[in-house]
C-alpha cells in the first residue's frame, strides 16, 4: 500500500508528461518575502504563462472565529490541508480549481476564484510542503529561512504600513505565533530542493544597514545548473559556490551571492546561468526588483528558480 | 483511451467498494420538488447518515453579473460543470470537498462550505447528469418529471412565497429559461434510473384540485424491487405495474401510484418492499410529508428511492 502511494504521488509530479504545467512550492513564515520573491518571476515569465496562488487562502476560520481557538493560522488545523492537496493534485494533472480566498484586510473569507493552471504554477503560503501528497505535486520546492531578525524586521514593516496593526501588535502575534512556526513551519526547510537565506555575512563584517546577501543551499533532488563550469576567480566576487552540510548534516551546495559585487561581474554569472538552460528566450530584465531598486542578490536567487520553472518545462 | 476514461468512470460509482459513499443524482428543472423529495429522504435515514447537496451552488456568476449576460443558470455555461464533476468524484471516492454556496435570496456568491460526505449523498440541482463523468459518479440517477403545468405551479408558489418575487417576474422568467430547459435541462431525463412524474391522472377524471398521483418510471439499468411479487389484484388500488415503452419507445416498467387508495393497502405494499431489502432497520415513519400533512404516492416514491440508496449500500 505505502509503496503503491508512494509511485503514485511521485508520478504526479517529478515524472510530468510535457503538456501539464510546472509547480514550484515557495514554502516560509510569515514575513519571509515570499511575495516579493513570487512577484519577479510572475513579471519575468508573464500572466499569461504563469498563475501564483497563494496556500493561505485555503483558512478554516475567519478572524472572528480564531478570537475563540487554541491556535493560530500556522495550525494545520486551523487550514483546510486536505482540500489544498486535493487542488494541489487537480493543478499539477492541468485541472481548473475553485479556490477559497481569505481577504487579509478584512479577515473573512469570500467568493472562491476559479483558476486556470498556466505553464507554470507558483504556489507559496506557510504550508504548501506540509503533507506528504502535496509535496508530491512539485517539481520545484523553497523553502525561505532569512534570520529570525530580519525576518521580524520585514513583517513589522509590511504589517503596520499595509494591514493596519500597531508594532506592539504584531510583536504580540509573533510571540503567539512561535511554537506553531517551530512545531509545523519550519520542518517544511528539511523538504526543499532549494533554502534560500537573504541576509548579512557577520564574517565580512556586514552590518545592518548595508544590502543583504543571499546564500542558496543547493540539495542533490533535482538538477541544478552545473555552477562549477559557470563560476572562477573572475567571477568569485558575485557568486561562489561551496561543498557543505546541512545542519542535519547531509551534504549540500552552499551558494552566496554577494551584495557588493560589480554589476558587470553579476551580469555574467546571470549570462553564464542562462546559457546552459539552452532556451532561445532572452534573459528577462525584470529580476531582482523591490521597491523600484535592483537588488542584486535577490535577482540572481530568481533566476536560479527561474532556471528551474524552464528546465522542469523541457524536461 | 475512450475504454480507459469509460472503465474509469464505471468504477467510480457502480462497482463501489463498500466503505464508500451511495451517490444519488435527483435532476430536474427549477420547481419540480427536488428538495421535498430530498427532505424526506434525510429526515428518514437521518443527518447522521446522509448529506444532501445541492449543485445550483456551482454558479459561476451572482445574480448581478448575469444580468448582463446572454444565458440563464440553466446554461452549463453558467455553472462551473469542471468543479462540479471534480467534487462528484471526490465525493464518490469519500472525500471532502469546499462546496461553493450560492445565497438563493440576496443572489450573491460566498463563503464556500466543507462537506464530508457520510454513507449516503444525494446530489440535487439542474445539472448533476449534464456530463457523462458526472453521471459516472452516482449509484442511482433520478430525475423529476412533473407536467409543465404543475411545475409551474408549484414555481409560483415558492418563488413568489418565500423568494420575493411577482408572478409576473417568475411568468417572464420561465419564458426565458424555456429554450435552455429544453436544450440543456430535459434531455437528462433519459440518463435517469428512475423517471418520477407527479400528476393527475386523466383517465381517471381526477381533476386540479385532486389529490396527485405519481408514475414511476423503472429503466432496466438498475436493479429494481420485484414488484411482481409485491404486487396482487388486492394492491392494485395502491400501485400497479404495467410494462411499457418509454416516448424514445425503449422498453420500461411504469409504476402507477394512486393518491385515492386506501392507508392500510399503501401500507401493505410499503411493508412488501421494505422486506425486500432484508434489512434489520425499521421502516421509516416520516416518509412522505409535505407542508405537515402526509402524502401516499410521495411516501410510496421515497420509499422506493430509500430501497435503492440502502440496496446499493449492502451491493
């Protein structure tokens, strides 16, 4: 039984026959930039070949109902996770799906949207790798895992400038919020082919207010572009790549990508990453933007999932 | 690959491994007593044990937005006949699904409902046997067949009563569902296990203010109650059976049940179906109530659709 499961989930899918889509799963707390992240390859790849839809949706309760329960939006209990993995597999078999929709300005949820899958599917919210099924409906998984500080940092700005809470409130919420992130967010990490970590390298001395850098760790369950013939010397200053451990051990390619290298040298590395998908599309200019600025590192982390989105695509 | 999706879809309903849920479709035009129908059938066997859902849920626009719009809810085009057929078969196989709700008295679109099925659903609307994967899905296919005459009677009655609107707006309205009815609506009646008319009986001089009758229609695709052995000149008040060819002139049972017989004949052949079914449960008492009076030839109909649910229960 486990083994029969097991081939069929899988088939869904890694073993992707050409004409169903793509399904990336951009997985992290809240906070986290997931959007930010989402946003630049829906602008590269454009909506008419992608749909982003985001798990948090799929929320048991409104506001008002939570008032009164033991746990928090982080809960599984607290989200419909068997019609998410039910969606999740009528996507990746290129079914339509009527999603529910939570309205966070509001805190209630209303008219489901129909949604058609596109060529890729990105799917990103607190649990999209919870379940063993809904992983299986991927070909590409995220996991976002910036430091506890900065991430703090990014939800205190986004949650008292965009959805009306007091600093005091948001800090209140974490704190509710921490056993549930530990107990069922941040397993999901140990599930990604990709952890992404957007922040500042004490070694080099970096401090708060300089630009983050990015360190991509790299897991051997799928392909990535062949770094070691892309990247040398020349090209250390952007980007390099290091043989490591996962901090349960297991071997993993540590990538950093540095804030401060020269846009020329930058440049190249994205090139050098674009040439081997072998693809005839240009390389999208649109990466890496947040807040009308170019960030760097944020461009290169894109377009390494970019890289995998298209090669998933052709494979 | 046409023999695949068929064999797949048989399996879905009729060769149903025993913990799963008896589907039973009741189609039929607006106002043709569809939930009085289903009503009884759920105060019979209890909440506990079956579900009832209706598929005029599925509506793809509110009232407002169809205003504009060149079909009526009648138009598959209207309803999103995908997600419908997506929850069928996740019902079928015993799975949840988020039903969207439409609000028939504001006609807006809202927050959808989590619906697990129990051990037996009935799936009531305009469209459950619109497609052939829909009509895979169920054990036993109903549908409602009432002249037009009292259908729209009983259509004033409820819309002007309890949905606010003038006879004047429902008249208008029927006039402009006609031809979708006749296109989309009607031609489910030949994919139904068992054709239902409530009327009079002309032959027989009964006039509109009569009491009605029912007729039953019995297709050969299902196994029916043998109601030769049931049956005896002494029930012939209550119902008899007359082999008959359907209007596409295909071979039927028709199944007459008379409103003027007396109480302890109908209870006789009540008794003689029940027993039938060899079941250790007691035959139900609330069979056949409409508006707080009980109704025989509505009792008689019930029953008989109760013998299939629970038949294809133990199958």
């Amino acid at each position: 039984m486990d083994t029969d499961v097991s081939m069929q989930m899988n088939r869904l899918g890694r073993e992707r026959s050409s004409d169903r889509p793509v399904l990336m799963a951009i997985a992290g707390d809240s906070g986290t930039g997931k959007t930010t992240l989402t946003d630049g390859l829906v602008k590269a790849l454009g909506r008419e070949r992608i749909t982003s839809i985001g798990v948090d949706d799929y929320h048991r309760y409104d506001r008002e109902e939570r008032k009164s329960l033991p746990f928090t939006p982080l809960n599984p209990k607290c989200n419909y996770i068997d019609i998410m993995e039910q969606d999740l597999q009528h996507l990746a078999l290129k079914q339509p799906i009527l999603k529910p929709i939570y309205d966070h300005d509001t805190g209630t949820l209303g008219r489901p949207e129909y949604i058609e899958p596109r060529e890729f599917v990105i799917v990103e919210g607190l649990l999209p790798l919870f379940t063993k099924l809904s992983r299986a409906c991927f070909d590409v998984t995220v996991y976002l895992d910036p430091p506890e500080e900065i991430r703090i940092g990014w939800k205190l700005g986004r949650d008292t400038k965009k959805r009306g809470y007091t600093e005091e409130q948001v800090r209140e919420e974490l704190g509710r919020r921490e056993p549930e992130s530990e107990e069922f967010i941040r397993p999901q990490r140990s599930y990604a082919d990709i952890v992404v970590r957007f922040s500042h390298i004490e070694e080099r001395g970096e401090s708060p207010s300089d630009p983050l850098s990015a360190t991509l760790l790299l897991r051997p369950t799928i392909n990535h572009p062949d770094l070691s013939s892309i990247l040398s010397e020349g090209t250390r200053q952007a980007m390099h790549l290091k043989l490591s451990r996962d901090s349960d051990g297991k071997p993993v390619d540590a990538v950093h990508i540095h804030s401060y290298a020269e846009t020329a040298i930058t440049k190249k590395v994205e090139l050098g990453i674009w040439d081997e998908l072998g693809t005839e599309e240009p390389l999208p200019e649109s990466l890496g933007m947040i807040d009308g600025v170019r960030d760097e590192p944020l461009a290169l982390t894109q377009l390494i999932l970019l890289y995998h989105l298209i090669q998933a695509r052709e494979a």
